[in-house]
C-alpha cells in the first residue's frame, strides 16, 4: 500500500492541472480517473476557455500543445440591442487570449502531459469509493480499480477534482448551495460554418441567448441558451427548433451550408452550484467548488485558476513536511483565495441566470461598449474574468459610459443607443 503527499480524484481539467502543480513541487501524487481510457473526455462544454487562465495554461506547457493540436486562440463578438460590440486588441494589462478547443482535443492532452511529469502516478479507472479519516482529518482515500478490485491510498491531502456531481465532497460531508437556472442548453458541431476570422459570436437576444465558437479542425460549435418559457415547444422537435433558433439569429451562421457533426446535445436543467472549497485535509477544485451557468464559458478558467491557486498555497506547506495545522492554514489561505477570485463573478453569473432583463448599470454599459473601445476592453476583461464586479461597476467606468452614451445620443438624437438610467 503506497502513500501520496497527495491524491487528486478526477482527470479532467481542474484533476490534471492540480497534480501536475503539485508534483512539479516534488511531491507524490495520485491522479485517479473513473474512465480506464485516456481519451476519455467531457461530452457537454463550450470548449471556450476564457484567456484569464492563460497564465495557467502557460505555466503548465500546454499551450503548444493546444495549438500544434489546432486550438484557436480565441477573441468574441457580441450582438446586443445596441448593435455589435466587438473584442478590441488586447490589452496589454491582461492576458492577450484564451482558446477554443473542443474537450475530446484538450483531455487527452492534459492527461498525456499528467502522465509525463515526473512523481505524478496516473491511475485511470479508478472511483473513489470512501474518504480514509484519522481524528476528524482526512487521511487518504478508498477506491475501486478497473478490474474491481479495491485499493487504499493513503495521503495527507484529498483533492476533489470530480465535478459538480463530486463524490469527494459528497463524502466529506460538503453539502453545495444552489440557486435556479431560468435558461436551458444545447449545441452542435458543425463543419464547413464560416469562422468569421477565427472570432466567436455571442447574442444575447433577452431572455435567449446563442453563441459559435470556431474550434480545432475546423469545427465550429453552435450553442442555444433559450429562457426556460420555450422549453416545452422547443423539445417537442429538439432538432428542428436547434435549427430554426439558429436560423433566426441577427447576421447568424447560415446552417444550410455545413454539415452537422454529431447530435444536438445538452441540458434542461443546470442549477448554479457553490461548495465550501477547503476542509480537514480536503481541497475541491474546478466544478466539485464552483459549477455556475455555463452561459459566460467560465468552467474551464476557473478549473485551471482554481488548481493554480491550491497548488500555490498547499503546496510548499506539503513540500516543507509541514503538520496538520500548517496544512489547514495553507488550505484556508487557497479558500480565501478562490473567495476573492470568483464570488463577485459567481455572484453576478447567478444573478442573471434568472433569466431577468438587464439592470441600468449593465445596459449603461453594454450600451457605450457598442460605440467606445475603451469600455469595450473593460466590458471584455470583466467577461473573460480578468477584472473583478467591482472594476466593471467602478463609479470611474460607470461616469465614462455615460459620457459616451450622452455624446452617442448628441450625435443621433433619434436614435435609440442609449439606455434610460432609472
């Protein structure tokens, strides 16, 4: 029976990023997969990753491994009431752009380079079955092997990179607090879609909202997020109304010109989802933390940041040898960090999942990001997760989106660009 510094339930995205971060610290690491293959992958995503995990992303090697395997380096076009508002250059006080690439590309991919760091012991088909605790601490983790055998690993760390369904926090008595989704989900692969320049588009047609995302070998992602009013008329002919959404969208991909790839998948119901991300001798990344409305494509981004964050402050605490209450401190200091990177996001994100119209500040801004570049580049930080709620909604941009508005409304006084304040 061998001991890990730590074990990491969970290959996916957040799973493999988190061991290699930690095993490149010197410490031993399991990284147990449910799947026994290693191009397993996740079939229901976006595969828009937001550029502020590029740091992460680079820190780690992967990007040339994205982008020999084709990912697009992405940048966003979005269609609002106010006419388009179009991703500028990037800006030099952030991250230049994050890619688009689909899960069955990027999985494998990061579980190869898992297998390759050195002290990182990849274990695919492997389902944690039970937590293994001394003294209220978790000290390692039962599972079950490929062959059904049952295995124990004993560790002074547990990591649950899981998902939201997390059988980890499940079993470390972390219960999650939810809040409704208004809207529901699906999308196609597509090739033979123009790639618009290799730009993605979203629409945001209040309530509804549509999206394409140009990925590797030219396939091009279609995504629909109507308000849940629709649902029942939408399924009873889930591919036609996939298709007549599509159809109808302002300067939309024309579908009669490619060719489907796969079928319409997706979801009806997915409640926003928060958990506690830290206990006794347990961590929880990516979605087992923080799984909310996959609208805004933060799921990737926060798998990679939320891993980079733990392994920085776990890490040398495990690395030193350092006791329980060292590593409980490490492991409050990675909560606070996850608190401070992503509630004013989560927060918004759940906030609009209801479905509501915009709020005035929203349509102050989205309306003078159609017409002036520098509230564009904050309109893009803020959905790329680069800057925090409270910079998007600063008094100082706020009074710039309103200089803009009223100078838009002098140059066209009929025109209906501006948003009422009250």
């Amino acid at each position: 029976m061998r001991a890990y510094d730590v074990v990491v339930a969970g290959a996916s995205v957040a799973g493999c990023s988190t061991a290699i971060l930690l095993a490149r610290q010197g410490l031993s690491v399991a990284l147990l997969e449910r799947s026994p293959e290693l191009g397993a992958h996740k079939p229901l995503c976006t595969h828009y990753i937001q550029s502020s995990a590029l740091p992460v992303i680079e820190r780690l090697g992967l990007a040339p491994l994205l982008e020999a395997a084709g990912a697009v380096p992405n940048a966003i076009d979005v269609h609002t009431r106010w006419g388009w508002v179009r991703e500028p250059a990037a800006d030099p006080a952030h991250p230049a752009h994050g890619y688009n690439i689909r899960r069955e590309t990027l999985d494998p991919l990061l579980r190869g380079l898992a297998a390759a760091t050195p002290g990182l012991d990849l274990r695919l088909g492997h389902t944690v079955t039970d937590l293994v605790r001394e003294g209220g601490q978790v000290r390692g983790v039962r599972a079950q092997d490929a062959a059904g055998a049952a295995v124990s690993l004993p560790a002074r760390l547990v990591v649950g990179a899981d998902g939201r369904a997390s059988r980890v926090a499940a079993l470390g008595g972390i219960a999650g607090r939810t809040s409704p989704n208004g809207r529901f989900f699906y999308f196609a692969q597509y090739r033979g879609l123009p790639e618009e320049g290799g730009r993605s588009r979203m629409w945001f047609l209040e309530p509804d909202i549509a999206y394409t995302f140009p990925n590797d070998d030219g396939i091009t992602v279609v995504a629909v997020a109507p308000a849940k009013a629709g649902l029942k008329a939408f399924k009873a002919d889930r591919e036609a109304s996939f298709a007549r959404f599509v159809r109808a969208l302002p300067e939309g991909p024309n579908l009669d010109r490619a060719v489907r790839v796969g079928p319409v998948m997706g979801f009806v119901d997915w409640p926003n989802l928060a958990r506690a991300p830290a206990g006794a001798g347990l961590a929880l990344v990516g979605d087992a933390a923080l799984s909310v409305d996959p609208i805004w494509g933060t799921g990737c981004a926060f798998a990679f940041r939320s891993a980079d964050w733990l392994a920085a402050a776990a890490g040398p605490a495990l690395a030193a040898g350092a006791g329980d209450a060292a590593l409980a401190a490490s492991l409050s200091a990675y909560a606070r960090r996850h608190r401070a990177g992503l509630a004013g996001h989560a927060f918004h994100i759940r906030d609009f999942a209801t479905g509501r119209s915009w709020r005035w500040p929203e349509r102050l801004l989205f309306s003078a990001a159609a017409h002036d570049e520098e509230c564009a580049q904050d309109l893009f930080a803020f959905a790329a997760r680069n800057i925090g709620l409270g910079q998007f909604l600063s008094p100082a941009a706020l009074l710039r989106a309103a200089r803009v508005n009223l100078a838009q409304r002098r140059r066209a006084p009929r025109a209906a660009d501006a948003p009422a304040l009250g």
